[in-house]
C-alpha cells in the first residue's frame, strides 16, 4: 500500500460551541451544508451508551448514489475539547471508498472554535483505484470538505443558508467558465491563428501603429488569454480585483474602436459583447461579498499526533 497522506481541514468558527456541535452533529442539518453527503441518517440506539450508527447516501447523477453506513461517538476532553470519532463503509461496488475512520475535533479559543477534521479511508480496484485516488479523488474529496466547512462558517456567522451559498457558487462558475472562454477565444482565434479576419484592419487604421500590426496582434492575443487563464487560477479578492481590471479593460476596448466606425454596425460587435462581459463581472461582483472558498482553510496539521 502506497504512503497516502490524510485528509486534514481546519477553520475558525466565532459561534458558540453548542451551536456548531448541533449543526454538525444533527443529520437534517448536517447534510444541508456538506457537499461529500446528499441523505444522512441515524438508526435509534437502543442504549444511549452505544455509539450512534447512522446510514449514509451520496449522489453522483445520472440516478446513481453511493450509500454506506458508519458509527460515531463523541466524547469531551480536557479544557473543553469535544471530539466526535467517526468510522465509515460502503458496500457499494461502484464506491471507490471501501472503508475509512477519521475524527472531528472542537477546540475553544479566544478568538472562536477551531473545528478541523482528518480522516483517511482504503479504495476499491487496487493499483487503479490507488491512482484514481491519489491524483484526482483524494484531492476533490479534501477540497469539498474545505469548502464545505466555509460553507457551514458563513451559514452561523453571516447567516446565510447553504442552498443560497450553491445557488450563488453555481453562479459563480457559470460567470469564471464564460470569461474564460470569451478571453481565450478572442484571443486565439481572431488574433492567433485567423489574424486577417478583421482584427488587422483596426491595427492598421490607428495611426503610428500600422507598420507593427502583427506583433502587436500577437501581443494582444497572448495578454488576452492570459487573462482568461486568470479567472480560473485566482479566487476570493484576487478574482474580485480582476473583474474590477476586467470592466476597465473592456471599456478601453470598446473606445478604442472608435476609429474603425464599421465595428460598431457588424453582428456581435464590440458594443455587445464588451457589455455583456461587463455584465458578468457586475454581477460577479455583487454576488462575491459572501461565497464559500476552500482556500480558506488550513489543509495541513499545525499539530503533530493527530491519529485517530
């Protein structure tokens, strides 16, 4: 078996430690916030001193779910740590998972609650299904548990529920995913590898610039995809400053067509189509102030010994 290395997560929630111990330990609410899970259900115990065994079920479209079972307890420790142990398995065929334990971990502070999670888990296929893991499962799994925490973080601080944080994060990727694509595409296709399909003609009508067309062409082209590369690689403020450059770039854009009239009458001319993806980046914007971000939590143990 290979070295894998656990999945750890860790944020500072500033809500009491009752509330977040409910909203983490009651099924109903669990599932509503955490993306790893779709149903989460407990089986009544017939002894309060036995760990509670619950049912589990995941969706993965196309009408397939992955369902499993596990058990957990949860116990208080010195200086009013809580720590809730967790085991899992699923005798699904088509579950990479096979079985896994980890634990989730309470721990007061001045400033809040650092609630963090490390778990680990075997897989299924063997040498395939290691690889599956390590290289795309593994790091998926890790990044919905951080955003998912986040999630759960603004739901109790800013109050806002995890269906409208979805609705807002779909939103999101509709936006990046189109930015990305109008960027590459102007800036490969019409400058790139079609350069005489109009673009030259504007070049050539500004005055000065004419007799260095094509480099700059090709200069505009690269810096163009550039930055529809940079919508999918940055996040949080870093994203939000680059839609702010992106509606002062578009409008400089717009302008400097002015002295190629003709632009402005063709289909899908730079009037539309700089304000459309002006649009997006308003709406961006408006949408950014509150949106779960993985990036947020810490993805390696500051501690050492946290075995379960």
């Amino acid at each position: 078996m290979i070295n894998r290395k656990p999945i750890y997560v860790e944020i500072l929630m500033k809500v009491p430690m009752e509330t977040l111990w409910t909203y983490t330990q009651t099924p109903n609410l669990h599932q509503q916030w955490d993306l790893r899970f779709s149903e989460i259900t407990y089986i009544p115990k017939s002894n309060e001193e036995h760990p509670q065994r619950f049912l589990y079920k995941t969706n993965i479209g196309f009408g397939l779910c992955i369902a499993g079972e596990g058990e957990s307890v949860g116990n208080k420790e010195k200086d009013g740590i809580m720590t809730s142990t967790l085991k899992f398995s699923s005798s699904n065929p088509i579950s990479l998972i096979s079985e896994g334990a980890g634990f989730w971990r309470y721990v007061p502070t001045v400033d809040g609650i650092r609630f963090l999670t490390r778990y680990d888990y075997r897989t299924r296929f063997g040498a395939f299904g290691i690889w599956i893991d390590r290289f795309i499962f593994r790091p998926i799994m890790g990044w919905a548990t951080a955003w998912s925490f986040d999630c759960l973080r603004l739901w109790l601080e800013q109050g806002v529920s995890p269906s409208v944080l979805i609705r807002r994060s779909i939103s999101e990727v509709m936006i990046t995913t189109s930015l990305f694509s109008i960027w590459v595409y102007q800036g490969l296709v019409p400058k790139l590898l079609v350069p005489d399909s109009g673009e030259m003609d504007i070049l050539r009508s500004i005055a000065g610039i004419a007799d260095y067309g094509r480099p700059l062409l090709t200069l505009m082209g690269l810096g163009e995809i550039v930055i529809g590369i940079l919508f999918l690689i940055l996040s949080g403020k870093r994203r939000r400053r680059l839609h702010k450059l992106n509606i002062m770039v578009l409008i400089l854009l717009g302008l400097s067509a002015a002295s190629h009239p003709a632009t402005y009458i063709a289909p899908f001319n730079p009037i539309t189509l700089n304000i459309a993806m002006i649009a997006l980046s308003i709406t961006s914007l408006l949408n950014a102030t509150e949106l779960p971000i993985a990036e947020r939590c810490l993805r390696n143990s500051p501690e050492k010994g946290n075995q379960t």
